[in-house]
C-alpha cells in the first residue's frame, strides 16, 4: 500500500527549540491534511548529507533554520525570486531530481507588519539594525512596500555598505531612498519602525543603540521570540509601541505551507495559541 502521507521537516542546529513542527501540525490540522513533520538536528558540516538522506526516505519538503540558510542555496537546484536576491533559502521543495529554494522570511515579516499590526508600510521611514542573514532576508520584501526610506545599520557599518551596495539597484526600481547610518548616529533621525533584526535579544547583548531612536509614534519590531529583549524594554521605555516576531515566525510558515500544499492557512488562532504558552 502506498503511503499517500506526505513527510515534511525543519532542519537547523540547534533544533529542540524550533516550534515549526507544532505550527505546521496546527495548519494541517485545520485544512484537514494528514501530514508527518518532524524536528531534525543536522551536524555542521553534515547539512549537505542530511538532505539527501531526507531526499531518500521520500520527503517533500523542508524549512532551513539557523545556521543552514546560506549552505541550503548553494545547494538547490532552482530559486525563487526572493532566495536569488537574499542568496539564502528557509523554504525546499524536493520535485523528482530537483531541489526549489524559496525564502518566505520577508513575506512572513511584512504580513505580520500589516496583516496583524495593522503597520502600513508605504511611506513610512524606517531603521533595519544588523547586517547578517535575518536582515538581508527581509530588506527586498521592505522595498516592495513602498516606504519612503530604509535606513541601515549596524555595529560594524562595513557590513551594512556592502548590503547596500548589493540591494541600491532593488531600492532605485522601488523608488526607496536606501542609506547606511552609524549606529551612535541613529537617534538625530526620526523613524516609524525600528526593526531588530540581531540576535543581540538571544544572548541579552547590549546594541549600543541610543534609546533616544525610539519615539510614542514608533514600533519597535524585535524578529527574535519567546521572551522580551532588552531593545523592546529599552523602546517601551520611551513610549514606543512594540512587537516581537513570533507573528513573523508564523507567517512565514503559512507562505512555506502555501508553497507545499497550494493551501492558504488562517494564522491569527495559531499566533494567540502560541503566545498563550
């Protein structure tokens, strides 16, 4: 008999924490698929092995978390338009011979904006702290969006001017004014969002940001999850209204479950159920 289940997985390393399995689990369970999905823990330098390990026991598809995002492009076959730009994927199909490569970090982080912050990003000003793999796989979805702005910062500014430089030609066909700032040079300008996209909030380490960046008219976006960070006590302090990014977390899910399943899942009751634990 044949198994008509479809097996799916999130591979990372660590990977005890990740809540994909339960998020994807509550999807299916509510668009009445019967699915497996499963937590898998990849050593470092085995990322290409698991894969193809998975590949075997039949598979049809994966998220990629930390710190496989970057290796998993170098590895699939085909991109999506979001994956070829950020040069990372968290998102495979596995079809036949071929491995497709999305990135839904971006559609995940702008639909949590607007969709369940009721944020509208057109026009707006807005400050992306961190130059690594987070923030240059939400910055073109930010473009599409129209803001008047995105400022760019980052403790070591180098790492900001070459994600400029690398992103300039995407902001000039959106018409966005994309700049670099240092980060001790924040507070002299207003922003609307101020987006962390560190992982400062993991280890607890300071940003060296001056809380004078954040304004009662401001929402300061935290992309980490599970317990407030020091950036969001830090924005709450000066009246800025604040998030964490579990709803991101969520809604990227929901693109990856639409691109496995052609099936668009309701978000808002897994986003309450989650932060009720």
């Amino acid at each position: 008999m044949t198994d008509l289940k479809k097996h799916f997985a999130v591979i990372g390393n660590p990977i005890h924490h990740s809540l994909s399995p339960q998020i994807h689990r509550a999807f299916a369970k509510e668009a009445g698929l019967d699915i497996d999905y499963e937590a898998v823990l990849s050593p470092i330098d085995e990322f290409k092995n698991t894969i193809h390990k998975l590949i075997a026991k039949k598979l049809s598809g994966a998220n990629v978390t930390l710190p496989f995002k970057k290796e998993g492009y170098q590895l699939v076959t085909s991109h999506s338009n979001h994956a070829k730009i950020a040069q990372a994927v968290n998102t495979l199909e596995f079809k036949e011979d071929e491995i497709i490569g999305h990135n839904t970090d971006g559609i995940g982080l702008v639909r949590d904006l607007e969709q369940n912050l009721h944020i509208d990003l057109k026009n707006k000003k807005i400050l992306l702290i961190g130059a690594g793999g987070a923030a240059e796989g939400v910055i073109y979805s930010i473009l599409e969006k129209n803001p008047s702005e995105l400022t760019l910062t980052n403790r070591t500014i180098e790492k900001s001017n070459v994600i400029q430089n690398k992103m300039d030609v995407h902001a000039k066909s959106f018409d966005v004014n994309l700049n670099v700032i240092e980060i001790a040079k924040c507070p002299l300008q207003y922003f609307d969002l101020i987006i962390n996209a560190t992982s400062t909030s993991l280890n607890n380490a300071d940003l060296d940001l001056n809380h004078k960046v954040f304004h009662e008219g401001s929402l300061a976006y935290d992309m980490m999850y599970g317990k407030e960070s020091s950036f969001m006590r830090e924005a709450q302090s000066q009246g800025s209204k604040t998030s964490d990014g579990l709803g991101m977390l969520v809604e990227q899910a929901a693109e990856a479950f639409f691109i496995w399943h052609q099936i668009k899942p309701q978000t808002k009751s897994v986003i309450e159920s989650l932060r009720a634990l």
